[in-house]
C-alpha cells in the first residue's frame, strides 16, 4: 500500500513539475505572427480606398473590394521583425529615453522622499493617508512614471499598511491599484497615450480634459473602495481577537525600510518635481501651439535629465550611467512595441486589415453607434488579458480600431480612449500581468486572494469606462 501510495505521490509531483508557464509577451506575439502566416493563405485579401480629410487619413466606408496578393513565406516570417522595429523607433527611443531620465530622477530621492513627506502631513490618519497615496501614484502614473515603478514602491505601502494595522492588501493597493487608475486616464502619458494618439494621427495629448475627467472619476472610485475595505478590515479587528486578522509577513525590502528614518524631503527634491511638472507644460505649449511630437517629447526629457542631473549634482559619467540603467529598465517594454508592431507589418504585407476590418465593421452594422463601440471596448478588454503591454496592445489594436471609428463615423477622440480604457482595466486582475504578479510576490499575497480582493472594482472599472466609452461617442467628442 505504501509503495502505491508513494508512487502515486511521485505521478502527482512529476505532473506539477510538467506544468507549463505562463508564455512570455514576446511568444505570444511571436504566436499571433504565425497566425498572420497561415491566415495569408486562406482569408482574402482586400483594400479599401483611403483620402486625407482636414489632415486625417480616413477610410471610404463603400469602397472595400477583395484582392489578390501574394502569400507570406518564412522569410516575410521573420524580417517582419526588423521592419517592425524600424517601423515603430520612434516610440522605441521615447520609452528607452523617458525610461532613463525617470531613473535619474527617482536615484535622486525625490520621489522617495516626497512620498515620505506625505506619510509624515497625514499624521496617521487612514482614510487621508490612503487618499494621497492613491492620488500620488496615480498622478504618476498618468503622466509616464509607469504603473510598473509601482513595484519599487510595493515596500513603502506594506510598511503604511502595517503601521495603521491594516492588511498587506491594503498596501499593495493604494500603491498598484492607485497606479493603474492614473493610467486608465493617461492624461499626459508619454509611451501608451503617444503611442495611441500618433497612430490614431491625433494630436500629441489632445483630449487631456476628458481624460483629467476620467483620471478623477477612476481615481475616486479606486480610493473610496480601498477606504471601504479598511474601514471593515478595522470592524473586525474591533469585533476579534488580532489573530483573526492576516498580517502575513512581508518582505526584507520592507523591514529594512520600517528600521530606517524617513529621508529629508530637500528643496533640490522640491525643486526636482517642481521641474517635471514644468517639463509637461513646456511640451504642451509647445504641442499646442507649435504641433511637437515625439521628436520634441524625447528633447524635453533629455533636457529635464539634464537639469535633474545639476540639481541632483551627479556627475557626468553617473548620470550617464544611470541613464543607460534606465533605458535597460524599459528595453523589454520597448522591444514589445516594435515586435507587436511586426504583427501589423505582416497584416499590411498580407493586405489582411483592412479584410479584418471590413468583417468587423460588418457584424457591427445595424447596431449603432454607442453599442457598437461598446463591443470594441469589451473586444479590447478581452485582449488585453492576453497582451498586457499598453504599447504593445496599442501598435496591434489601434490600427483596426481606427478606421472602424472612421467607418461607424465616429470621432478618433472616442475611438482612443476606447482604446485606452479597455488596455488599462483587465491589468489589476489578469495573472498574465508580470507588474501584478511580482507586486504579490512582494507582499506574500496569494492571487486567489488578491482576485476575491479585486474582483467587485475591476466590475466597477468596466462599468465606469463604458459610461465613458458611450458619453464620448453620444456627444461626438472631438475635433478630431
């Protein structure tokens, strides 16, 4: 009996350890690649006829017609990749340069700092402390400093959450989830917004006052959830015993961070942050007035590096150094915009999208606008629990969605942000989220608890997003 019974311990151990992981982003798109390989040879090819309307290539609704094009080979298979990078450099060296500026930013302990700054204000005080927190990293966030630095933050949250008595949870959230409600807006978001509104051929941060709308509504909804589970976090330690309640250990980032003293929050830090929100202005101005793109947004975080660099007084070859450190930080972001961006080389070579497009525009005939729209937003959603890069997502989903806007006549502003919402809410939930994943590593936080946890405001997210997705659309938000 004992030896079938270890036998059979050992066939359950063997099947655990055969357990495949989950694909990286770059398999997965690798997959989709190969996809567009075979598609080549059974779907059709097909055109529509395209003009320049008021600077906007737009799409003529009636003039799709089947093609004939060569199929692609294995060649097309893996030169795509080339092209695609080439194709999408101009976002590449973007996120590699603000990547690298940001590192040198926060090496000078600024943002550190600050954030200390705010704990001590607050004066331990729950639902303030929350409140700023969820405001901070979701300001952040929505201006570049990606949801990802959230990570580096992880610590300071567990030891807020443990000093008011609250659960780990509570930590990992008012940092992660108030991140990810600034990038659900992206007001001023140099990597995902730019990326998006380049190829929906929108001006550079247009729209930013809807977006502040929804940056404050998601915002709210994220910090009064949080300030909700608290506040019966701490009814039942009224109610219990301390030992009913989980305060699972927390990392050794975290302790050491309890030991030490909250660091002086100088006048270079005010300085410092006071010259990144500068920086913004500067560039819209610039946008707005002058039509700088890209080209100007590298510029002016280069120069803000530089000036970071003086105040900071870091010498030359450190803030080179760090530069490069941050740019290393951010290479596998943006390689993902360029390999995604090798999908759509492929479709393009293969004249499959506007044959995608033409099926999808189809099966939306007849429903409306608003529902319409509706379904690419669910469709965006769903697709997004596979590709969670929002650059990635952007070079892949955008070319599609744009010139069905354009045939459904509506706006691009509506088209984007229906992009944009749909590639934020799906990564506070989905495991295939490395940026989640490593925040609960962290924390010592089970995924199944985080989902239960997360569950009832990603349901809250979806439903505050197609509320947006239908009044953008219903009011024609534009110009453009």
């Amino acid at each position: 009996m004992s030896l079938k019974a270890n036998s059979s311990e050992t066939g359950v151990t063997e099947r655990k350890k055969k357990k495949l992981p989950m694909p990286d982003v770059f398999i997965i798109l690798f997959g989709f690649m190969i996809l567009v390989l075979m598609a080549s040879y059974f779907i059709p090819a097909g055109t529509y006829e395209r003009s320049s309307v008021n600077g906007l290539t737009q799409v003529s609704t009636d003039s799709f017609r089947y093609i004939t094009a060569p199929s692609l080979n294995l060649m097309d298979l893996f030169t795509s990749i080339h092209k695609g990078l080439v194709a999408a450099s101009g976002v590449i060296f973007l996120i590699l340069i603000v990547g690298g500026v940001l590192k040198v930013i926060e090496s000078t302990g600024a943002l550190s700092a600050g954030i200390h700054r705010m704990i001590g204000l607050a004066k331990g005080r729950q639902n303030i402390l929350i409140v700023i927190f969820c405001t901070t990293f979701a300001t952040l966030a929505s201006v570049g400093v990606g949801a990802n630095l959230a990570i580096a933050f992880i610590p300071i949250g567990l030891f807020l959450a443990r000093s008011l008595k609250l659960d780990p949870i509570i930590g990992v959230a008012i940092i992660f989830l108030g991140s990810y409600a600034g990038f659900a807006a992206g007001v001023f978001d140099p990597t995902v917004t730019v990326t998006g509104q380049t190829i929906a051929e929108l001006p550079l941060f247009s729209g930013f006052v809807y977006r502040s709308a929804i940056f404050v509504v998601f915002l709210a909804i994220t910090a009064a959830y949080i300030c909700h589970y608290a506040k019966r976090v701490k009814s039942k330690q009224a109610n219990n015993s301390a030992e009913n309640v989980t305060l699972s250990a927390t990392s050794e980032a975290q302790e050491a961070l309890e030991e030490e003293s909250a660091p002086d929050f100088t006048f270079s830090h005010k300085v410092i942050l006071t010259m990144f929100a500068a920086s913004f202005a500067f560039f819209l101005y610039g946008g707005f007035s002058f039509g700088w793109g890209i080209t100007e947004l590298s510029a002016t975080f280069l120069m803000l590096g530089i000036i970071t660099a003086v105040l900071g007084k870091i010498s030359p070859n450190a803030f080179i150094k760090r530069l490069m450190n941050g740019a290393g930080e951010v290479m596998y972001g943006a390689l993902v915009v360029g390999v995604a961006a090798a999908v759509i080389v492929l479709l393009k070579q293969a004249q499959l999208i506007d044959t995608i497009v033409h099926s999808v525009a189809s099966s939306l005939d007849g429903h409306g606008k608003i529902m319409a729209m509706q379904l690419l937003y669910l469709f965006n959603l769903t697709f997004n629990g596979i590709i969670t890069s929002g650059t990635g997502q952007a070079a892949i989903v955008m070319p599609i969605m744009v010139p069905i806007g354009d045939m459904l006549e509506v706006t691009r502003q509506p088209t984007f942000i229906t992009f944009k919402l749909g590639d934020a809410v799906t990564n506070i939930i989905t495991p295939l989220s490395g940026t989640l994943m490593a925040c609960l590593a962290i924390a010592r936080i089970s995924y199944v608890e985080w989902f239960k946890f997360v569950l009832p405001l990603v349901i809250l997210w979806i439903a505050a997003g197609s509320a947006f997705v239908a009044i953008a659309v219903s009011i024609n938000y534009g110009p453009f």
